[in-house]
C-alpha cells in the first residue's frame, strides 16, 4: 500500500509539473509555427506587419484628430444656395481638398513624424543589416559580379522569406542601371533574373545561375524539367529528392538549398585500361565502351516517366561521391562529372580484375604448333647456356617444360561474362552507389607480341639463378669459405696484436691473453645478445682468461 502511495504521488507531481510548463511550451510552438519559413508562416506575417501599420496610423488619428477641428463638409455645400450640381462642385473643388490638406498636417506634425520613424526606421535599417549580412555570408557580389546586385538579391530574398513576396507576380527589376520585365529565361546576365521565385533545372544543369533560391536557398519553386532529378537539403541537414515536375512546380521551404542536380539520361564512357595478365605481360585495351544511368530499379521508361530513377539511389549517388573538392561550385551541382568518375573507377577496376584473371593466349588468338616448337628451341638453347652455371653449384636442370597453349576465351564469351556482371557482384556494387550499369563493350587488346618472348626468357633465367643460390649445396660452399677468411682475418690480427705487443716474452703472452679474451666476449655478445645469456663453459673459459691478466693491465 506504502509503494501505491508513493507511486501516486509521484506521478501527482509529474502532471504538476507538466501543466506548470504548458504555457510555456504551447508558446513555444505557436512561436515555432509563425516563425517557420514556409509560405503560409510569411502571408501571417505581412498580415501582421499591415495590421501593425494600421494601428499606428489608427493610434496618430485618434491622438491628433483635434488637428481637423470641425471641417465639415457641408459649409461648402451649403456655400452656394442653388443649384445642387453647383453645390457638388463646390463641395469636390474647395471642401474635400481643405480637408485632405488638414489631415496630411496632422501627419506631418513632429509627435505624428516622430511616431512614424519609430516604427518604420527600424523595420527598414534591420532589412538593410540583415540584407548585409547575407550578401557577405554567401559572397552574393562576387557571385553577381556587382556589390548592388548582391545587396539587391539578398534583399529581395529576405522580403521572400519573412513576408512571402513577389511569389506569383513578375516585379521590376533593376538590370545594369535600368528597369527591366523581360522573362528570366531570355539570358543570365541582367539582375532581373533573380526577381521570380522559380528555379529552373534543365537537361541537369540550372538555367538560371543569378537566381537566389540557389545562392542562399528557399522559399521559392523549382522547376525541373523530364531528364533531371535534383537533391535539395533542409537546414538541420535533411535530404529531399524532387524529379520532374511535369508542368506543377516543387515548392522549397525556408533556407532549403540544392545541393545537387542528377541527369537521368542514359551516359556512354570511353576509356582504356593498361594492366599485366596472369603470367605477367602487360596488357592495354583501348576504346571500352561502358553505357550506364542512374539506377531505376528495374522501371522501363513511359511516355509520362521517360527517366524513372529511384530516390535513394540519388542519395546514395550523392553522399558517396569523392574528389568533389576538385570541383568548382558549378561543377559540383551538376552530376554528370560525379557519375562519369563514379563509373570510371568501377569499370576500370571489373576490367582489371578480369584481365589478372586470364593468361594472355585466352585473350589473343590460337597460338599455332609452329610457335610452340620455335619457343622450345628457344628454351632449349637458354637451358644449355645456364647448365655450365649451374653445374659448378652441383644442381641438376631438367628439360624445358613445353608451353602448352591456354583455353581460349572467345570475346563472346567476355562479353556474356560483363553482361552477367551487371546484375552480379559488380552490379550490386554499383547500385550501391547509385549507379545502373547497362553494357560494357571492350575493344581492342594491345601488347607488345616481340617482347613477349624476352621476357619469357628473363624471367626463366632469373629463376634458375634464385634456384641455384638457394640450394644446400651453394650455401655450405658459402659458409665454407665466409668460416676460412674469417679465421684467416683473425690470424692476421693475432700477429699484428704479437708484433706490437712489447719487447719482453711477459708483455707478449699478456696481450695473447687480452686478445684472446676480447674475442671471445664479442663471440658470446654476438651469439647470444650478452655475456650472462651464453653458456657457463663460454663464461667459465672467459673467466680464466680474465683471472690471468694483470689487474693493472684488465
């Protein structure tokens, strides 16, 4: 019962806690919500700056009304007795601009100007800094090549932004120092691109490079026409895929900014690859063909979706591309340079890994029994060349082995092999990275056919001199003679050590000794890595000879 008690109370405080910070947080979201950058947020927002207008000029009127007095209207009417159209003259010629010029004064009075400023100097001195402010964050002037131009284009986006405008009228613009309507399609070097809301994105490029829905990002419409496809990213990093409009526009959030454009064409890639086969001989084959898109998921085309593409694979495109950094900022919003690379890397890799794979006659055309004879002949006179070597390591070189032609590998066969690659393990690789691969078509092998023999024959002759200095018997023959020279340095030190030592029979058996005791503790370091791992008869023995030495002399 205690637990139940206790479990109640707590949750008692938890829902007074919750409603304590109710309030605040059905603010917050109200704050959320009229401060978020969509269009209907920025429609509330100009409402609200019109509505905000209209209670100070409301707030003026009602402290200043005095200012009219008691113009009425009909002193003028009643200014002329007959007739009533002569009256309506006179009300419209005298009365009403007597009183319209009362009630600009009463506007115009220091405490009524001094109200407007106000409000109104600070509204358009924070647009100016804010305008500022971006045009510097997104090197707008550099970008429209003119500090106005930026100004203008960030300016413009701000007044998208907060209060929704111009999102369905075409505004005049200002273009090299004059005033422009013309259409934003006709050309990309007149400001009065940046006034419509719309981005357009053609055959995967955008047409319009001025606009600010790509310098900054949205609120705007984009435009995207059957063989694109374009990833946009929200500000907390979010990405979103948006195809082809087909005559509707996508409608961009606040601050939402393309990061890349996609053709969804089909792409063709000619390379060459140079890489060595199985047995070593390098191979070079020129003009492969490779025919790949963005990956559709297996989806055929329609007239409707000519290009289907799947949406994570753009993702996938995009977030594992490399070497972007390469690229400039154009550059880099356009794919077909990403997915050329992407492609390249792949192709070349498959076709190398197939090519170490394979000796060189499966590439090449049957080898004829006339070749196979002149190579053994060939190998027959290396052989005897290399046995007066070889017999004074005492080393037996059997014959030649006969160079056996390998299967040949008919280029229908190579073909059906990259065919079954692209639904394979290199098919589901580039999938992976958003990349459908169609066709690989290779063509012609090249190789050096007249070096091919003499390196044959380099090789064969390299290997029979490793055989023969690593047999047994060429190695105890080596330690045969390194074990006599050595003996016959130390011989040599031992006279000179003699023959120096002094003149008296005393002075010369001591520097025998020291000589003697000297190598043998460099024997024992040398042998064992220290004087106490050796053995004790090594230790003992050097013992002695140190036990004889003279105190003064050791």
């Amino acid at each position: 019962m205690q637990e139940l008690w206790e479990q109640f109370i707590w949750d008692l405080n938890r829902l007074h806690l919750w409603l304590l910070g109710l309030p605040q947080r059905v603010w917050d979201r109200m704050l959320d919500r009229f401060f978020v950058m969509t269009r209907p947020a920025g429609r509330k927002r100009l409402w609200l700056r019109h509505l905000l207008f209209l209670v100070v000029i409301g707030w003026i009127v009602y402290r200043h009304w005095n200012v009219i007095g008691d113009t009425r209207l009909s002193y003028y009417w009643n200014m002329i007795p007959e007739p009533v159209p002569a009256k309506i003259l006179a009300v419209l010629v005298f009365g009403i601009p007597a009183y319209l010029y009362r009630v600009a004064m009463m506007f115009l009075m220091p405490e009524s100007l001094r109200l407007l400023l106000l409000v109104i100097l600070p509204y358009y001195l924070a647009l100016y800094m804010t305008s500022r402010y971006l045009e510097d964050i997104y090197e707008l002037s550099a970008v429209l090549k003119d500090p106005k131009d930026g100004l203008d284009a960030a300016t413009l986006f701000l007044r998208r932004a907060a209060f929704s405008h111009n999102y369905f009228r075409m505004p005049r613009c200002r273009a090299s120092g004059r005033s422009s309507s013309r259409n934003y399609r006709e050309g990309e070097d007149a400001f009065f691109a940046t006034c419509l809301p719309v981005l357009s994105i053609v055959e995967g490029e955008v047409s319009n490079r001025r606009s600010p829905l790509l310098l900054i990002g949205g609120p705007g419409y984009v435009s995207i026409s059957a063989d694109s496809a374009a990833l946009f990213e929200h500000p907390n990093g979010t990405p979103r895929v948006l195809g082809p409009t087909h005559g509707r526009w996508h409608q961009i959030e606040g601050f939402e900014r393309l990061r890349r454009i996609v053709n969804l064409r089909d792409h063709q890639l000619t390379l060459s690859v140079s890489t060595r086969s199985r047995d070593g001989i390098k191979i070079r084959v020129d003009d492969v063909q490779v025919l790949f898109s963005i990956y559709r998921g297996g989806r055929r085309g329609s007239r409707q979706e000519p290009y289907p593409f799947m949406p994570g694979a753009v993702e996938r495109l995009v977030y594992n591309e490399r070497g972007q950094n390469t690229m400039d900022r154009w550059e880099r919003l356009a794919s077909s340079r990403m997915l050329a690379s992407t492609m390249r890397t792949m192709a070349r890799t498959e076709i190398a890994s197939f090519i170490r794979s394979q000796t060189l006659v499966q590439f090449l055309a049957s080898v004829l029994p006339t070749d196979i004879a002149a190579l053994e002949e060939t190998y027959r006179e290396l052989l005897e060349e290399m046995r007066a070597e070889a017999s004074r390591a005492h080393i037996s070189l059997g014959p030649p082995e006969a160079p056996q032609p390998g299967r040949f590998v008919w280029r229908s066969q190579i073909a059906e092999r990259f065919d079954a690659l692209a639904n394979g393990p290199h098919g589901s690789r580039a999938r992976q990275r958003g990349v459908g691969l169609k066709w690989v078509g290779l063509g012609a092998w090249q190789t050096a056919v007249d070096k091919v023999l003499e390196e044959h024959i380099e090789a064969w002759r390299l290997s029979v001199r490793n055989m023969m200095r690593g047999s047994p018997q060429v190695l105890r023959q080596l330690e045969r003679e390194r074990r006599i020279s050595t003996l016959v340095q130390f011989a040599r030190e031992l006279i000179a050590s003699y023959q120096q030592s002094g003149n008296t029979a005393l002075e010369r058996e001591i520097a025998l000794l020291r000589y003697y005791a000297h190598r043998l503790d460099v024997a024992m370091d040398l042998k064992y890595g220290s004087i106490q791992n050796a053995p004790t008869s090594w230790r003992r023995a050097s013992e002695v000879l140190h036990s004889h030495l003279p105190r003064d002399i050791d």
